[in-house]
C-alpha cells in the first residue's frame, strides 16, 4: 500500500468514517447496491460506477453497480438477495456479487414500479423507495407517497415523507388470519382461483419490512408498518422478528391494516453530511463587493418589522366558525360512542359517485316539468284519454325522515343513503341500527348538502329508492351488492368501536416524555 493511500485510510478511521474495501460493498447510482473495483473492470462487466463513494482507496477504484441482468433482476450480493434465486457470471466484481432474480415460482415478477419524482414527495422518500425496489426486484407492485392533506399532519403522506410499497397481487384482497406463529392459513377458494398466496403474504410483505427494519440508518427511517404489526426504532430498539414486533389497533380493512403493503416513513431531519467534502474541479467562490454591509435584523419589541406567521390561532372567528372547529376538537379529544362514531365510516368516493350517477336517474321532477306533465294529463283527458297513456308511472327517490322510516318498517325501501353531518345527530342515529333489524341496505354518505341536491333542496336528512325501472335493475343490483359489503355486513364490526380519544400535540409530547423518564429510572 503506498503512503498516501496508508495516510487516507487513517484519517478516515481517525475521523469515524468506515473506509471501503476492494470488492466490498457500496451504495452505487440511485441508490443501488454496489462493489468496490476497478473502472475498466466495470466497464468490461456493462457496469456503471460512481466516485466518491469508496473512501481509502485508489482513485480509479470506483463503486460499481448494474441495475438490470438476466430476466428481470439486478446486480447485488447474495447475502442480500431476498428471493435466494441468483445467477452467477453476469455481474462485475467479486464471485458473491450475483445476478439477484426474482422468484422462481409463484408470484414476484411485478414489472418495475414507476418511482415517484421529487417534488411534493420528499427526496429521503423516493431515495428509500428506490433500495427498497432495488433490493426486492418483482416483489413491488406499486408505490403512493402523496395523499391530498395539509401538512403537517398526522400522516406522513401529507408532507411527503411516507411511500406505501404495494406487495400483493391484487390490491385489498382478504388475506388468511394469523395463527399462533404468525404464518397465515391458505383460503383454498383463493388460492384456487389465484387470487391470494400465501407467498403475498409471508415472503413478500414480511421480509421486505423486516428487510427495511435491519437497513434503517441507510433508509432514515421513522418506523415501519406490516400486517397490523409496528417496529419504532426510537422504542422497540432491538431487532426483532416481524411476529415479535408490537400489535396495533384493528382499523377495519385490509389496506388501512397494511396486510397488503409495507408503510416504511422516513425521517423529516437530515442526513449529516459526508465528511472531507470534494468540491468541483475549477469552481471558485465569487469574490463579496467589499462595499456591501451586512445588516442583520433585530426582531425584538419596537425592532424590525416580524417575518410572515401562520396566525390563524389569534384569529376571532365568527360564532359559527368557532363552533365547527370547536366540534371537531372535542370529536377527536372526547372518546366517541360506537354508535355516533360509526358515522366517520363514510362510503368511499368511487362507489359514493357511482351511488349518485344512479341517483340522477331518479331525481324528482321540479316545478317547470310537474307543470308540463300536468298539462300533457290535462290535454289526454281532455281528448277522451287516460292520463296513464301519455305519462308512464313516476319513479322516484323518496326524502324526508319520517317518511323514509316509515318505507323501511314496512321493508318497502330497496337502499337507504344518510349523511354524516347531520345535526343534532340524535334525528339519525337510530336509522343503521333500524336498517339491520329490517333488513335494509344502507350507506353513510359524505355531506347532507350532496344530498339534498338530489332532491332540489338545500340539504336532505336520508333518501332511500324503493323502486327502479327494469332497464336499471342489473346496475342497480351491482351497487346495493357493493354498499352491503362496504356497510350492512360491517355493522357488527363497526359498533364495537369506540373514537375519538386523540389527545393534541403538546399532551402527546407530555406523555412521551413522562414515558422516556420512566424508562431512564428503570434502567438506573
């Protein structure tokens, strides 16, 4: 080893900056897995290298990586190939450095997943989203990071700082219970028509997230969430099976469980800079126009003018304002009864808006065409007609509570909609509860405004369609089968719920540091 080379590797030590080794592992282009070589050896191999990323080494030892080999894989070392199917002889570097393909049979042959761009979705995201792909060649469907929230917020989509890495084959697929180990039993009608494996399951969702739980400080990671299971490195610590990591609450669906993807969310603070920084061959820092002064500015009382703040706290809003926001406090602060808190499960937006493209069907007539049908009636009668033989029979949706009720205690109601904004609540608490015991499908819709556009009024308590033409009764017969699934089936689940009990910021930084204190006490 040449002096200069010795005198490197020592500073580098001296400095705690791991020094790389010659055919030993790096982080090459985009984030990919690397080896520690020669350029020309890359370059003969189909490699693409990098520089600065093998400190201690001679200057033509570059990190070289080869993101595409064989059918669908990529270049990595064996150790860390999740799949265990590897090809030997189509990747540079050292003989452990293989070809990592997916697996050989079953599923895991997803094509590329289109990674998100920086932007709204933070560049620590779509970093840690690129290992992850890298490392799982086939084994990711698809990636979200956004969601259409103000940030900040309590999800970590709102700022950008979270992907969601869908892993099975089709997305909210029922997946098999757990048993005492923790491996899933296989559904044979699923497996089957295959639909779900239990691969889908157990190779896929859970060695990825234990995957991501051992390369946290590479991924910055925050925590991870795997089939109603959570790993917090700031908590849990010590390095654990997915089986061993704690349970979470039942929120309900498979998506909202993380039974069909892996929720890994990164850490808002910055990674510390690389030590010895290399500047650009050339670049030089523009001189300061000495006749320039520095004016620093004082925000003290009577001082300078303050920076722009985000007041809306110090706002005196109008009574009817503070109201709402008064409302919605105390609903998240305030434990919820399961019967009023079922109203926060409303129907989601696309069967909502297939819901309402049926509902325009069956609007009842306003004023302008009651008094033309009115006048064709008139006209038939007066000819010596009936009036059924120039106006058919009136299908309509019916509205208003005390007529509504009434269709569903004489089970005359087909499908019943109510709105979870109504108030005082106490008018339609009791019609889900009286929907089940009659037997009536029923769905809670967002906003009592949506629906009293329906029936041309400003807001409406419930509607309910008793009858429909024949030409709309397949369609009709497809939407209360999807609205059973998403609500009436899901009745028994959804009352034993209780919400609420959401403490603010500061009670929850209050607990968390009473908790740190007494965990410090323990170990002394």
């Amino acid at each position: 080893m040449k002096l200069t080379h010795f005198i490197s590797y020592a500073i580098l030590s001296l400095s705690g900056v791991q020094a790389a080794t010659l055919n030993g592992p790096c982080t090459g282009a985009g984030g990919a897995p690397g080896t520690c070589i020669s350029t020309s050896s890359c370059t003969n191999a189909g490699g693409k290298y990098i520089s600065n990323a093998c400190p201690g080494l001679p200057t033509d030892m570059k990190c070289c990586s080869k993101t595409s080999c064989g059918n669908g894989g990529n270049c990595r070392f064996t150790s860390t190939c999740s799949s265990g199917n590897t090809q030997a002889g189509l990747c540079p570097g050292p003989p452990s450095f293989q070809c990592c393909l997916p697996e050989a049979s079953g599923g895991g042959k997803f094509p590329p997943p289109k990674i998100p761009a920086v932007g709204r979705c933070k560049k620590t995201a779509v970093d840690g989203a690129k290992k992850i792909v890298a490392a799982h060649p086939g084994k990711v469907r698809e990636i979200f990071c956004i969601r259409d929230c103000p940030c900040p917020s309590n999800s970590e989509h709102c700022c950008g700082l979270a992907t969601d890495m869908m892993c099975t084959s089709v997305a909210g697929v029922s997946l098999p219970p757990l048993l005492s180990d923790g491996i899933g039993t296989e559904d044979s009608k699923l497996i089957r028509h295959g639909i779900v494996k239990k691969r889908d399951r157990d190779a896929f969702g859970r060695s990825m997230a234990e995957w991501v739980m051992k390369n946290r400080k590479a991924l910055n990671l925050k925590y991870v969430i795997w089939g109603q299971r959570i790993w917090n490195p700031s908590i849990d610590r010590v390095v654990a099976p997915w089986t061993k990591w704690r349970q979470m609450e039942d929120r309900g669906s498979i998506t909202q469980n993380h039974w069909d993807h892996v929720h890994p969310p990164k850490s808002g603070k910055k990674v510390a800079a690389a030590p010895f920084p290399q500047g650009k061959a050339g670049s030089k820092k523009a001189p300061k126009n000495p006749l320039i002064e520095k004016r620093p500015r004082n925000f003290g009382i009577g001082q300078d003018i303050q920076p722009a703040r985000n007041l809306s706290r110090m706002v005196k809003w109008p009574a009817y304002v503070r109201l709402q926001r008064q409302r919605k406090v105390l609903n998240l602060r305030l434990k919820v009864p399961p019967a009023i808190a079922q109203f926060q499960n409303t129907l989601d937006r696309n069967t909502a808006a297939q819901t309402f493209k049926f509902l325009n069907k069956y609007r009842p007539e306003s004023k302008a065409e009651k008094k033309e049908r009115l006048h064709k009636e008139a006209t038939a009668i007066e000819a010596g007609q009936k009036k059924e033989d120039v106006s058919k029979k009136p299908y309509a949706v019916k509205y208003g509570l005390n007529h509504v009720v009434g269709l569903i205690e004489n089970k005359k109601a087909s499908l019943v909609l109510i709105p979870n904004d109504v108030d005082p609540i106490k008018l339609v608490i009791f019609l889900p509860a009286l929907c089940r015991k009659m037997g009536v499908p029923y769905a809670i819709i967002k906003g009592k405004a949506r629906l009293g556009t329906v029936v041309h009024k400003k807001t409406a308590a419930v509607l309910a369609i008793t009858e429909v033409r024949g030409e709309d009764k397949a369609e009709f017969a497809k939407l209360v089968s999807a609205i059973k699934e998403g609500y009436s089936d899901k009745y028994e689940e959804a009352k034993r719920h209780w919400g609420g009990g959401i403490m603010g910021a500061k009670a929850q930084a209050a607990m968390e540091k009473k908790r740190k204190a007494i965990e410090n006490a323990i170990k002394i």
